[in-house]
C-alpha cells in the first residue's frame, strides 16, 4: 500500500469512524441484541435477574403463528397499507400537479397550509380528530346530520374504524409526498410538454405519457417510504382507539408494545419486531422488482 492509499485510509478513518462507531453503538448492536433476545423468553424477571432468561430457539416464532391476535394484527396492518398507502400517494400526486399548474395562484401560500399537518404533533392532531370523530359532537357527523343522513360511530363501529384512521393518517402525511413529487414535476424538460402541445396531445394524455413516465423514480421512492410509514402504524390507533373496537385498529407495532411493554413479554415482542421487518423487506422488494419490470 503506498503512501497515497495511506493517507486515503487515515482520511476516511477520520471523517466516517466517530460516524461509524455511533452507528454501531446506537444501531447494529441494539439490533443484534433484540435478535438474539428473540429466541429467548425475556421477560420482567429476567430485568432483574438475566439468570431467569432462558433459550428457546425458534418457539416464540412457532407460537406467533398460533396467535390469533398477531393474525389480527397482521391483517389491520395490511389493510391500512394496502389502502392508505396508495390513497396517500394518489392525493399527494394530485396536489402537487394542481399546485404546479399554472391554474393555481399563491402557490407558496397553499404549499405551507398542505405541508402543515406534516409537522404539527401527530399527539395533538390524534386528539382534535377523535373531536371530529365524535358520535354525537363531531364535526363530520354534523355534516352527515345537515344533509341528512344518521349519526356514525366512525371510532366506535368496527366497520369504520380503520377507515377513519386511514383518512386521517392520509390528511397528516400527504403534504410530506406532496413536496417531493412538485420537486419531480420540476425537473421534468418544459420542452416535452410543448412538443406534445404541438403534435395535439391533451392534458390527460401529457399527464399520461410524460408526467407519469417522468415521475417513476420519484413516485417509487415515495411508495417505499410510504410503506415503511404505514406498516409501523402504532400512534394514531393507540391514542384514538387503542386497538378497538373488538380489536379492529390493533396494528402489528400496537400488538408489540402491548406484549413488551404492558405485558413484559420482551423476548415474543421482538419476535414481532423481525417478522415485521421482514414483511417491509419483502414489500421493498416487489415493488423494486415492479419498478424494474416497467423499464424493461
């Protein structure tokens, strides 16, 4: 190794190791530390005495597949990403094209009341949508009542339960997607769509044939961090619903919380924990493949 290669070693040594070494502390090592808990049965004894904690191999994840709860969990999850995530998206694209239109005026006005909910406290937004929510108060029940139509229990009815969540996770994060898909339309040539004016391509079919084709790279991007998002949905059933009713909201990180922290199965909670990086990976993945597929 000469004394170039030297010196570039010493380099990165100096800027990416303090980098390096926190992320090995604060990362990697608590993450090998929770699987390896996982095939063990740690639990509040075990805090204060680590003799109690026993090995038992892969049985926690035997009985997470005779859980009916974790299948309940599972499928809510599924459900809420499934249909929030797409939904986010489509209203998220929507806004950024009609705040990129030359339609719209005071754009940077509308960009900050969009991008608002993103950073208020999902906490404090939980709360003022469970007023909304309300069966006999409720704003949006008032609306039903004015034109009409009979009172819902939107958090107290099985059957509308989820899709309130949905609604409102969408109104809080769909200001976040927004922003980056008006950075995607701006990087689209300007030249592309006066081309298509000139050949007597309409709207639907610029949008169709350039804006989406464009878009892909971004719009991936934001469907994989939509996923991610919407499968670690935890706050709003939690303070909202806590999991009811009948177990209707309960996700698959409210499902862990309870087993770790309520009920101090630490070891089956992590358990939960790598299942459900292990869907993400595989929810990554296809749509990755999907992606690649459309470009070949």
């Amino acid at each position: 190794m000469n004394m170039k290669s030297k010196s570039n070693v010493a380099s990165l040594i100096i800027f990416l190791g303090p980098s390096l070494f926190v992320l090995c502390v604060f990362f990697f090592i608590p993450v090998l530390a929770a699987f390896v808990l996982s095939f063990t049965d740690f639990d509040i004894y075990s805090l204060g005495n680590i003799r109690y904690m026993r090995f038992v191999g892969i049985q926690n994840y035997l009985d997470l597949l005779n859980d009916p709860l974790f299948w309940i969990a599972l499928k809510n999850t599924f459900y809420f990403v499934l249909i929030g995530g797409p939904l986010s998206v489509f209203v998220s694209l929507g806004a950024a094209v009609l705040l990129n239109s030359k339609l719209i005026k005071y754009k940077g006005f509308f960009r900050i009341i969009y991008f608002l909910p993103v950073v208020t406290t999902l906490v404090a937004v939980s709360i003022v949508w469970r007023y909304i929510y309300h069966p006999r108060f409720g704003l949006l029940n008032y609306v039903l009542g004015f034109v009409g139509l009979d009172p819902i229990d939107w958090l107290g009815d099985p059957n509308f339960a989820m899709p309130a969540i949905i609604i409102m996770a969408v109104w809080k994060n769909f200001g976040y997607n927004m922003i980056i898909f008006i950075a995607g339309l701006n990087n689209i040539p300007e030249e592309l769509y006066e081309s298509a004016s000139l050949e007597g391509a309409n709207a639907w079919q610029k949008f169709r044939n350039i804006t989406i084709p464009m878009l892909a790279p971004t719009t991936l991007f934001i469907s994989v961090i939509t996923m991610i998002g919407y499968f670690q949905l935890f706050a709003e059933p939690y303070i909202m619903t806590q999991g009811g009713p009948l177990n209707s909201t309960l996700s698959i990180v409210l499902y862990m919380y309870h087993e770790g922290f309520r009920w101090w199965n630490i070891g089956y909670s992590t358990t939960i924990a790598f299942v459900l990086f292990l869907f993400i990976l595989i929810g990554t993945i296809i749509q990755f493949r999907l992606q690649k597929e459309k470009h070949v």
